[in-house]
C-alpha cells in the first residue's frame, strides 16, 4: 500500500507534465542539445520540475560526449570482474572480454582460455563451455534482462523518447561521496528509474530501481554505480562499475581497455543451436 500511494502521488504531481519527444533545430545558446538527442516540447507543462529534470539530462549527454555518446552502436571492452555474495568478495574474480551491439546483443568471454562465455540475443541467453551451448538459467537470465531494461542507455535511448514517459526533478543527494542532483524517469508501464547526476561535472554516478521479487513478494532495491571516467572516442566511459543489490555489492567490474563502433561480426552473436541440457546431465564420473 506504501508503493501504490507512493506511485499515485508521482503521477499525480506529474500529471500535466508528460511530454512528447520530437526533432528540432537545436538552439545556438550554451544550453543547446546534441542533434541526435530529441528536443522535448514543454508547450503543454511549465512545471518547473520537469524543466529542471531535462536540463540535467540535457546536461548529462553532452558531459557523456553528446552526439557521439548517442552515436555509440556497438563496443567492446575488456578488464577483470568480480562476483561477491552478501557484500564479500566469491572468488579471485575473472578476465572478461565484452562484446556489445546495440539495442540487445552481448557476449562476455570469461576466463584466460576465454572458453567460458554468456551470450544475449533480444530475451534469449545462453552459456558456451566446452561440453557445448546452453540455454541461459531462467533466474540468471530474468536477472540480467532486468538490468538490461533499467541500464542508462536503455532509459536514454527506449524510455526518453517514448510518448508516455514522465520525469521529475527529485532533489540533491549525497552518492559515492559526491553531492548530486537526482531525476526519476518513469516509463508507461509506471517502471521507475533514478539517475544521480554529479553537480560538477554533470556524469551519471548511479542508476538506481526496484522491483518485486515474485517469491516474497518483497520489493528489491537495485543500482549500478559508475566512476572512473576516461575519454574514449569522444565519449565519457566509467572504466569501473559496481552493481549493488539492497545495499550490498553484487558485481564489480574494472575496464583496462575500451573502443567503440567497430566492425564487430556477426557471428559474434550467433549460435550453432542447444546442445546439451545441463538439468539431464548424469552425475559426474
């Protein structure tokens, strides 16, 4: 009842203050947008929360490298993960090579052999070993189409044009030890997302969300954080991530190396089809 009183309220303040994203000229001022990045039309609404909330994210684009941050169709980095369960660190972590190309593939190559790797087509996953190919676990999968749907750029490129979606300039805050100024974008399906935006130089610190966990019922809290910023290409790339969940450290990620819009293969994001079943693998000899 919290949650549902919580999300009317939202809506409720943000009730004239949905708004139509649509092509035009950008204005030769200080605060014009990038070319690729669609002009909101403020006619309707002059709600002085959402004027703020778009400047911020005007300004969160071009400190990303504007045109060429929204130009970004594929990359590929590489760098060292680390897994941990309930805050601790599980293992002495992995190299990794990823491949990515927008909107919905990815590869991740782990290991020095590179023989182990978790592969993402649309809402298909799968795992590559030497025994063959498998279908993705169905809860590894669900997580990782989550984090998929609430990424930066998935918000940026899918939710912001959409006609539906509403944002709210939600204050300043205090993440990763750095005073920042918060807006909530929130989808027509009433998904919600809160980026943290650094008042100095204007870069996401933290995307934030929750969801509902099917078990319990409960609601889990979500955020990846983002620092470390070096210029690659034009555009402003976090070389180290951390992926939280309800306040613990899930994920954490350091890139040595990074490139954009390269002339990836196809065959990068193909499979030869399912060849084994892990569920009806007999025990090990």
């Amino acid at each position: 009842m919290i949650i549902m009183r919580r999300v009317a309220i939202f809506l409720f303040t943000l009730a004239s203050a949905t708004f139509t994203w649509a092509q035009a000229p950008a204005a030769p001022t200080a605060t014009s947008v990038p070319g690729n990045w669609p002009t909101a039309q403020f006619a309707a609404s002059k709600d002085p929360s959402v004027s703020k909330a778009y400047d911020l994210l005007n300004q969160m684009i071009r400190a990303l490298g504007g045109d060429a941050y929204l130009n970004v169709q594929n990359s590929q980095t590489e760098g060292r993960t680390y897994a941990f369960y309930h805050g601790q660190p599980s293992g002495m972590g992995n190299v990794y090579w990823r491949f990515w190309q927008w909107p919905d593939k990815e590869r991740i190559e782990l290991t020095k052999q590179r023989d182990v790797v978790e592969l993402f087509d649309g809402d298909k996953g799968y795992e590559i070993t030497y025994k063959g190919t498998a279908t993705q676990d169905q809860t590894e999968l669900k997580d990782y189409l989550r984090r998929r749907n609430h990424s930066l750029e998935w918000v940026v490129r899918k939710w912001l044009p959409a006609k539906d979606t509403m944002i709210l300039y939600s204050g300043t805050a205090m993440v990763e030890r750095n005073l920042a100024d918060q807006v909530t974008v929130m989808n027509g399906d009433n998904d919600s997302v809160t980026i943290s935006i650094d008042s100095r130089n204007r870069l996401p610190v933290k995307v934030a969300y929750s969801w509902r966990d099917p078990n319990d019922r409960e609601f889990d809290d979500e955020s990846m954080i983002f620092s470390n910023y070096k210029l690659v290409q034009g555009v402003m790339t976090p070389y180290s991530t951390v992926r939280n969940r309800n306040g613990e450290m899930s994920n954490q990620r350091f890139i040595s190396a990074a490139t954009y819009n390269a002339n990836l293969p196809p065959a990068l994001f193909e499979t030869k089809g399912i060849t084994y079943n892990p569920s009806k693998q007999g025990p090990a000899k």
